[in-house]
C-alpha cells in the first residue's frame, strides 16, 4: 500500500494483529446513559479489563478493536439524535497504562508494526469525529496511549489524585503513536511538548502530577477525588450549554510557529547531542516529529507516526530497551539470590559510623525511609555537630518545598542523633560505617562498636572496592557483616551492591535486603570481588581511556571515540564528575587484582592532584587540557596514538571479557545482573540493554568468546 499524507483508515485490513491477539487481557469498553443536569444525554464509556487496580486497563489490538466498534455505534447514535457528548473514562484509579508492549514485541513484521500505529489512530482518531464533543475524564493513571485518548478528546479533565500522567515511549526507544507527537504540541506549545514527549522520559522516565498536566494545559478542568466524576459531569454539561468556558491559554499561535517553535527544536537538539550523544534514535525521531508538527494536517501528523513507529518498533534498540524495561520492571522488585524474606531481622534503630557528608546523607536516607531512631558518631563532638546540622538543614529544605509538613519534619529531626559514644550502638540492630577507605580504619570501628551491639546486629560496610572478608577478618561474628554499596548521590541514584562474603550468614543477607527495599533502592547480590559489578567495569571504561591517553592520542579522539557507546557522558567528562581521586583509585583496585587486564599510571594520580584538569564548554562537554594539565602530562605521553574504532573496539572487547569472566566466577548469578548494575548505577542506555544486547550485537562477544551473552542475541524484528 502507498504511504502518502492520507491514510484512509477504514481501508486497512487489521486482521494479520487482530489474529496475534490469543492471550491479551482485553479492556472492555461498556457504555451507559447520563442525564446531565440540563437534560441532555451524555454517553459515558468505562474502560475495564476485569481486574483490580494492580493490573492496569491497557490497550491491545483486540482492546483497540472492540472500542473502535463502540466509538462508530456512539458516532450512529449522534447522527440520530439520541447523545449529545460522549465520555470515556476508567475503572477505580486507572484510565489506561497506554499500549500493551508484550504484545508490541510480537508484532512479527514492519508491517504488523505499522498496523499497531495506524489501529491506534483509526479508533482514537475517531474521539474527534463523532459529531458531538467528547470528553476525556483522566480519573487516575494515564500514560502512553491513555494519555493519547484524552488527547484525541475535545476537552479533557483530571482527577487531583491521578498516580501519573505521561508520555513514557521514548524511554523505551519508541515514540508516542496514536497521535501524541502530533496533538501536544499544537494544544500546550512546543516548549512543554518538548519536556512531556522528550525530557521526561530521558530523565528516568519521569511523569507529570496531576496539578503539573492541568498548568501545562494538557487537561482543561482538575477536581478533588471525593467527587471527582460528578463534578466533571457537571463541568462537561456546563461546556455543552455554553456556560463554561474552555480557554486554551498556551495553544500556539502564529507567531510562536513561525520563530519559538524552529528555535526550540534547535536548542533541544543541542541539548540532546550533548546529554545523550547521537546514537539513540527514538528521541530525535519525536524531535522531528515534533519539529514538524508545527504545520500542516492532523492526518499527515499521524501518518508520519504510523511511519515512525513501525520503523523504531522493529529496530535493534527498542528490543534492547523492552529487555531493559523488564529488568528494570520485574528483577529488580525481585532481586536474584536473596534469601527468603522472613528470615530478615526487624530493624527498629539504625547505627552510622562516621558523621562527614556520606554518613550524613545515609542518615538523611534512613530516617526518611524508615522512620526509625537514627545514631551518628564521629571523633569529636565538632564533627558530630557538623553532620547534625547538615541533616537538619536538608529536612528543613524538604519542608520547605512543602514534600514534609512541619510536624512530620520535627519528628524526623527528633529520630536522629549524633554522639562520640560508641555505647549508643548497643540497641542498634543494622549499623553501616562510612569512614575513610582503607581496610585497616574500617577493621578499627567495627571492633570498637562490635563489643557494644547484640550478636545478631546487622555489619554493613560501603566500602566501593575493598574486599568486605578482609574487613571483617578481626570481628569476633564475621558472619553478620556484609557490603551495602550506595551510588552518589545516595537519594538520587537507584542501585545498593550487596556483597556476601563466604562467611554472611542468610539472616545477615536477607535483612539487607529487605532494608535496601524499604530504602526505595534496587539490589543486585555480587559476591567479595574486587570493584564488586560497576566499579570494575567502569574501571575498564576510564582505563581504556587513560590506556589511549598514555599511548599519545588526543583527548577529543578519545572522547569521540565512545560516542557509539550511547553513554550519558564521554570518558573524561565522566571522571571530571566522579572525581579523578575517585577514578585513579578504582584504577589502582582493579590493577593489584588482574595487573594484565586493567591499567593505571602513576602520572594519572599526579593529574588528579591538580585543582583542574580540563576545560569543558557550557554544555559541560571537555574541550581540552588544563595548562596545568598539559604540563603533568608533558613527557609522560608515548608517541603511537590509536584510531577512533581501535580504541572503541577494545572497550567493547575489554566489556564483553570481564563481564564473561565475572559470570564464570560467579560473581553475579547472570548477566540480566551486571545489565541492572550498569543501568542503575551508571545510567547505563536502555537501548544498550544495559551492556550486554549492545556487546552481542557488535560482535564484540563473538570476538572475544566465541558465543553470545544472550542466545539467540536481543535484536530487533528488523533484523530477524
């Protein structure tokens, strides 16, 4: 069939995914009668696919297809006179959870691909053709194709209370294709399009509040829970009879079309390129389709979606990210190798040692999640103090950006305390030391608190690289001590490493994680390995760097050169942010462990002496050497630079060698594990996969082990 600007919908043949649709969970989409209070007839449809709220409506073919049918009955009935509006909302809590996705995976083919795009367009494209005014009433989540039916509607409203709101789909390396990138952009502007279909998703796909979705002017009316479809039948009868007026403040005009919109896009590709590098695709196919937006039909708007969508569906990279997503979705709720939940001791006070920043922000995070008394100690009082009155004055500014109310934030307040008396720890059930990285300090206050805290008491240690058996090697019970390794910043970053040693006990391990849990965070299980799962292989990431650096290639090349990693930063950006004392230590690690797989270079530890070691545009990109730098290096640089794709293809080799010797050592249970390490810890692609659907489909396992990490490899349909 040709793809020109029209598409005639109710031309297409739909049955090649209506036959693929065995074992979906339909929503159904009943209908019943309102008497508005001026006594017209509004026609209300429920959508319900049986099951209780923790299973949310979602939208398959078959779904898609039976609403298709009840939408062109309510579209006779309007021609008849019999309704004058129709309404769609959801079952308690949830309106739809957008497009069912395990069913997107099974599409088969670029042509049943574009079906999906084009059954979707067909049937909510039908909300605003029904010849009375519909009305979308967004009674609670609404993401992906939910979100999309409201924007098909003619007016909109939103319950207060609603879970989230958003356009998830280019986090998952797809964009929104039921006419999302068409219609948001020309009903709230190009700005606040750009932040729903692009920002948000990249930022860990992060979604609206409701009261957000209602200033942006994605939804026209927001009422309270307790009367939620009452009032919104009201404001619904109030637009028919002329009563109310729906003013559309941040819809485009002329003017922001012809200079805002163009200069927009421009800045938000800048934005993109220096965030997120090139190689993700999904986020400048919706910039383009935002881009072009801006003129022209509804119809051409949603037939370059059918296009695109069937194009990204059946690519490498959202398979990669739908494997992601279902790490990210179901093992990380279920971590691999804890033991049973019920063997986990009841943690009702929780001990920290040390006071600096990294032992307050634990505090901070503790106290918030569990809301259990909390100790601090340090060596002196002033220190004690000192953390005190920091995590004072981050609940303070908590409160004041209204996420705690005063009573709640003085309560926290009074949970903690700080004191130099290691007798405190006595009734302390779980106590984490963040004290300075080296094993003989670390030895030292775990002795001075182990006399002190009763035999069953919990040991966690942060340590990033340190080997937690050798910590432990002095305690009178090595068996309850275990690493519980945090990512900075502690609130912000998703991943705990939990490290048994052959000692930990089941007990130890499985109230680790179930506090992880009650922490908001994601563990993965790593035994007492060198740099656990991340810091070892981000120390193969900078050491591959530092290895070109030393050999005497440029710095631009090899920041270049990591580019089709899909990597959040470039090598040297991301040592810049982490600290080069940081980097230059992980290095050094990793080194006294497996001197013939790792590098470091005693000059790299002069460099991370220096105040600045590189300079770096606006964007936070390097662009060269510090003077200072440039004099460190002078003499210690060789003379043989590497190629761009030498280089590139020895971190991908280097990658793909210790994840399988880390799998080998059973260092993880499997690689569905190092993939969550990378993505919660490093911000590792999704498109990636995390590592290992990237290093399979490069051929980089191929190469270096002669099979694949994943049998048959993650690609996409396309590829098939």
């Amino acid at each position: 069939m040709s793809h020109g600007t029209m598409t005639n919908y109710d031309e297409i043949d739909f049955s090649p995914i209506l036959a693929l649709t065995d074992d979906e969970v339909v929503t159904h989409s009943p209908v019943r009668d309102v008497r508005l209070p001026s006594g017209k007839t509004l026609a209300l449809i429920t959508l319900d696919n049986g099951r209780d709220h923790t299973r949310p409506n979602t939208l398959g073919p078959a779904t898609m297809a039976e609403l298709g049918e009840t939408l062109d009955a309510l579209k006779a009935r309007a021609a008849a006179g019999e309704i004058d509006a129709v309404g769609i909302t959801g079952k308690q809590y949830i309106l739809a959870a957008g497009a069912d996705l395990s069913d997107i995976t099974k599409v088969g083919s670029k042509d049943n691909a574009r079906l999906v795009a084009q059954l979707g367009h067909k049937v909510l494209g039908t909300l605003g053709e029904l010849g009375v005014p519909s009305f979308a009433f967004v009674n609670g989540l609404a993401l992906g194709g939910g979100l999309e039916i409201a924007l098909n509607s003619s007016y909109r409203t939103v319950d207060a209370s609603a879970a989230a709101i958003g356009l998830p789909e280019v986090f998952l390396g797809i964009i929104p294709g039921w006419g999302g990138a068409y219609l948001l952009p020309n009903l709230i502007g190009i700005e606040k399009a750009l932040e729903v279909v692009i920002s948000n998703p990249l930022k860990f796909n992060r979604m609206l509040k409701p009261q957000q979705a209602f200033d942006y002017g994605i939804m026209d009316a927001i009422f309270p829970a307790g009367n939620y479809l009452e009032d919104s039948l009201r404001w619904a009868d109030g637009v028919l009879s002329g009563t109310v007026k729906v003013e559309r403040k941040n819809a485009p005009g002329k003017v922001e079309r012809l200079t805002k919109w163009p200069i927009a896009i421009k800045m938000a590709r800048g934005m993109l390129e220096s965030q997120i590098g090139t190689v993700p695709l999904s986020p400048y196919v919706a910039l383009d389709l935002l881009d072009k937006a801006k003129s022209g039909t509804k119809a051409e708007g949603f037939a370059r979606e059918d296009e695109a969508l069937a194009d990204l569906v059946t690519g490498d990279q959202f398979a990669a990210s739908m494997y992601a997503f279902d790490l990210v979705q179901k093992r990380a709720k279920r971590p691999v190798g804890a033991p049973d939940k019920a063997l986990a001791k009841k943690v009702q006070k929780v001990g920290i040692i040390g006071a600096g920043l990294m032992a307050s922000q634990f505090a901070l995070l503790f106290v918030r999640k569990l809301q259990v008394p909390v100790l601090i100690t340090d060596l002196d009082q002033t220190r004690v103090d000192k953390g005190i009155a920091y995590i004072h004055d981050e609940i303070g500014k908590l409160e004041a950006k209204g996420r705690l109310d005063g009573d709640a934030a003085n309560r926290l307040r009074a949970l903690v305390r700080g004191t130099t008396d290691k007798s405190e720890y006595a009734d302390c059930d779980f106590v984490i030391e963040a004290v300075f990285e080296e094993v003989s300090v670390k030895q030292q206050v775990f002795g001075e608190v182990e006399q002190y805290i009763a035999d069953d008491a919990i040991l966690a240690t942060n340590t990033s690289s340190l080997s937690v058996e050798e910590i432990g090697a002095k305690l009178a019970h090595p068996e309850r001590l275990l690493g519980f390794h945090f990512f900075n910043p502690v609130s912000v970053m998703p991943l705990v490493e939990i490290v048994k040693t052959p000692n930990t006990t089941d007990e130890a391990l499985s109230t680790a994680f179930v506090t992880a849990k009650a922490l908001g965070k994601s563990a993965v299980l790593t035994a007492d390995a060198p740099g656990f799962v991340f810091n070892r292989l981000i120390a193969k990431v900078f050491g591959e760097a530092a290895r070109a650096l030393y050999e005497g290639t440029p710095l631009l090349t090899i920041e270049k050169a990591y580019a089709p990693l899909g990597l959040p930063m470039a090598p040297f950006q991301l040592i810049d942010l982490v600290g080069w004392k940081v980097a230059a230590h992980v290095q050094d690690t990793m080194v006294q462990a497996y001197p013939d797989r790792f590098f470091s270079s005693d000059n790299f530890h002069e460099l991370a002496e220096l105040e600045q070691v590189v300079e770096k545009d606006k964007a936070g990109r390097v662009t060269g050497w510090t003077k200072a730098a440039e004099k460190v290096l002078k003499g210690a640089v060789g003379q043989t630079p590497v190629s761009e794709e030498e280089i590139l293809r020895r971190v991908q080799d280097g990658l793909a060698n210790e994840m399988k010797i880390m799998l080998d050592e059973g260092v993880v249970p499997e690689v569905e594990d190092i993939d969550l390490c990378l993505i919660f810890g490093g911000r590792w692609p999704m498109i990636d996969g995390g590592a290992s659907a990237y290093l399979d489909r490069e051929g980089a396992s191929e190469r270096v082990f002669g099979a694949t990490f994943h049998q048959p490899p993650i690609r996409g349909i396309a590829a098939g």
